[in-house]
C-alpha cells in the first residue's frame, strides 16, 4: 500500500510533519539520504566522543504556562510532554560590538531594556515602542504575496543609534537571516521573538536525545524512516506527483509529498530549472575542548563583531573573523556535561563556499586549512571572551562542503535561499514546502513548519 505521505529529509521540520501526520494517519515514511536523522542538527563520533553538528542553542524557550507559545502550541500538535526534550535555559548571553559596548541579555525581557538603558539612553523610549510593536506581530503566521521589506532600514528610522540597529541584527541574522546585510521585517520580527522576547535553551544532553525523543513517539504512531534513501527524481504528471525515485532505481508511490530538503534542492529532483539567485550565505564551525577552568561559566553564548559597521555577506576570503558566533553549550542550566572537567567551545563565522571549494581540490591543503582556521577562530575567541585558548583538548572544523555533503543544501547554506516560500505552496496539487525556506527559523520554528504545513495542506486533504 503506497503511504499517504512521503516525507523528504529526516531533520527536525521532516519528523514533526510526520509525527503529527502518524497521529492520524500511520502511513507516513520518511526518506532520508544521510545515515543518522536530525540533517542540519544532527551528531557524529570521535573517538568515543558524540559530536553535534548545528546545534548551539535552541531558541523560543517558555516555561509550561504560557500556553500561547510557540515551544508549547508545538508539543500538543506532536502530543509530547515537555519532559521528553529535557530543556535547559541559559545562563546569560551578550551582543559584543567594538568599542566595548555589550549588550547583556537572558530569557527574561526586561534584562535587555534594563541593559539599553545603560548603553543608549537616547534610544530607551524608541526601543520600547519597537518592543510593543513586535509584540503585536504574530510570526508564525503565514503571509503569502508579501515582498521583500528590510528590516535594517526599519530598524534605523525607527533608533536613533546605528549602532543599536546592528546589535540587534546581529544574533538574529547569525541565528536564522539568508539575506545579505538584512532580513526580511518578518523573519526579523520572528526571530527577535525567539531570541529576546523568549530565549534561548538547550537539551540536558545532546541532541541525539531530542532526536531519539521525537523518533520514539513517531514509531509509536506507527511511522517509518529509511536511512540511505537519496531521492534522484519526482515523477510527476500535469501538476500531480505520483512516486518518487531513488538513487537506487527503487521507485515509491505516494497520495502526498511534503519536502524540507529545500526550495531549489526539490526543484532539481522535480526537473526544474531555478532562475539565477541572491548568494547563499555559509559558515564555517568549530568545535574545541577545554578546561573547564579556562572558560566563563555566565555565559551561554555571545555575538561578536569587530568592525565599525557589522558585515553580514559573503566574504571575500574563506572565512571572515571579524564577526561571529561563540556558544558554550554547557552553560546552560543543569547541563550533564557540568559534571565534567573539560568543556566545549563552540565558534561560527562567515565563510565563503567558492573559496572553500577551489581549497578542496588538493585534499591536504583543505586539511591544513580547516586546521589553520580553527587556530584563528580560538585565537579570537581568546580575545573576545578574555580567556587562554592554549589548552585546548580536541578540535574538529565544519566546512560549507561539510554541510553540502552530508545535507545536500546547496553552497552549504544551512538558512536556504533568500526568498522564502511561505505558504509552502509549489504549483502542484500533492507536493508542498517546509522547513527553512518555507520561513519558520531556528529548531522549533523549523518543527512548527512541518506541523503548520501538514495542518494546512495534507490532512485535510487525506
């Protein structure tokens, strides 16, 4: 019996769509090309040691009361309890600009308003008005037909303070932003909900017991995903999909397709040229350990930049230090890892696919240079965090062909494309978009995709 929905990609927005399908109807597969689930926020072995890929933090935290959030409207659509994810919040995080100023903020609120106050006074009363403005905003909201509106030239007529403008950008575009030196004012709106307004969390463990969590529940309804299952092809007739085809040959009817492997990725599998896009934004990751003596224990993550404005673009070279992302993953609250004595350090900055590309055609000198990479990256991390880096225990570096390889995403960029299919609508009667470029950001964003898509287009159709 052929499924009545085909799932595309076994990351997080792929298994929420299927679990909250398998609620009512069993017959959901998921297809997925990598050997683990999770795609962009999935793990891997060292030497004995477990590896997350993607995750720094997970973001819209919210405690179990406030019923209207997003983290909670997501768990009664997958009908899971909080328990299963075993969120932690962080200790405190901070936008660093140069000049010393910082913004410190945590999951509550009025901690970053307090801290503006402090740091631009002239631009209290504007950020409060903006605040309530954004209140009002409902981001998970699909809005189809609407165009491109920059959020920085938003921002600025509505701050007095440049420089605020871009330290509110920053986390938000490091966190979720496909768009060169802006956001879309939605996606702005959405992530700055997630970020400031709710907060940032972390599992108690890793992310392979979110994954474990949400793989249980789908296989309980009744659910199935195949690993090694890359789709080559969608066959399809006068606007209606009927099977897929694997790499293999294998091919699988299906009454419905729902794909989070991407807009232009699905494209290419339907036999469609995409027109010629925007640049693709990608990162390069490191991964350190260290003693845990050697790091901070109040922060949980802090945004950097180093310039007078901040660059949010592809760079000219592999990679760009002068600003970034710098995550410690066990100061979150009541971490396992705080029973340890070393701890991880985790970096991001912007990278360029091209260069990273023309590097790996000589294996060694894309070897040596991850390497050299992921010394710059710690020296800076040194400098912005006041630590010394000089103990550092193991190391191991992500390309933008690291995530191209073992995603599929084009160019490596783990935000997708610029323009984002809201409505997740591709012009075919069974076959629609979610994910990341349908629009939804960050981890539970992304998982709420996948539900609202399957709440819209395929239940009530089955």
């Amino acid at each position: 019996m052929k499924p009545s929905l085909l799932v595309l990609g076994g990351g997080l927005s792929g298994i929420a769509a299927a679990i909250r399908c398998a609620r009512y109807f069993p017959d959901v597969l998921i297809l997925e090309q990598h050997s683990r689930p999770g795609g962009l926020n999935s793990y891997y072995y060292r030497r004995g040691q477990l590896f997350e890929t993607g995750l720094h933090a997970i973001t819209n935290f919210a405690t179990p009361d406030d019923k209207k959030a997003p983290l909670n409207r997501l768990l009664r659509q997958l009908g899971i309890g909080r328990e299963m994810l075993a969120l932690r919040p962080q200790a405190g995080s901070e936008i660093r600009f140069q000049d010393g100023k910082t913004l410190a903020f945590t999951n509550n609120f009025p901690d970053l308003t307090e801290n503006i106050a402090k740091v631009f006074p002239q631009s209290l009363a504007a950020f409060e008005q903006l605040a309530q403005w954004l209140r009002d905003f409902d981001p998970f909201a699909a809005t189809p037909g609407i165009n491109f509106h920059s959020a920085r030239a938003f921002l600025r007529q509505r701050l007095p303070d440049p420089i605020l403008t871009d330290m509110l950008l920053c986390p938000l575009s490091f966190y979720g932003s496909s768009v060169e030196n802006d956001m879309d004012l939605s996606q702005f709106a959405i992530m700055f909900q997630a970020i400031f307004f709710e907060g940032f969390c972390r599992p108690a463990g890793t992310i392979k017991d979110i994954l474990d969590a949400l793989l249980r529940r789908y296989q309980e309804l009744g659910g199935d995903i195949r690993y090694h299952a890359k789709v080559a092809a969608i066959i399809h007739d006068h606007g209606q999909v009927q099977a897929v085809r694997l790499a293999d040959g294998e091919e699988i009817e299906c009454r419905f397709i729902l794909s989070t492997i991407g807009h232009a990725e699905t494209m290419a599998i339907l036999g469609e040229k995409m027109p010629k896009e925007a640049p693709r934004l990608a990162f390069v990751e490191n991964i350190v350990s260290l003693p845990k003596t050697s790091l901070p224990s109040d922060k949980s993550i802090v945004f950097f930049n180093t310039r007078a404005e901040l660059h949010y673009a592809v760079p000219d070279e592999a990679v760009d230090f002068s600003s970034g992302v710098l995550c410690l993953p066990d100061n979150f609250l009541d971490c396992q890892a705080k029973q340890t004595e070393t701890a991880w350090l985790r970096t991001t900055h912007l990278a360029n696919y091209e260069k990273w590309r023309q590097i790996a055609a000589d294996p060694d000198r894309y070897r040596l240079e991850k390497q050299a990479v992921c010394q710059e990256s710690l020296a800076v991390a040194g400098k912005i965090l006041g630590i010394s880096t000089e103990k550092a225990i193991y190391e191991d570096s992500f390309t933008p062909l690291t995530v191209t390889r073992f995603t599929g995403k084009h160019h490596g960029a783990i935000y997708g494309a610029p323009d984002k299919i809201k409505d997740g609508v591709l012009g075919f009667n069974n076959l629609f978009l979610a994910g990341t470029d349908q629009g939804f950001l960050g981890i539970i964003g992304s998982m709420l995709s996948g539900v609202s898509m399957v709440n819209r287009h395929i239940l009530p159709k089955l």
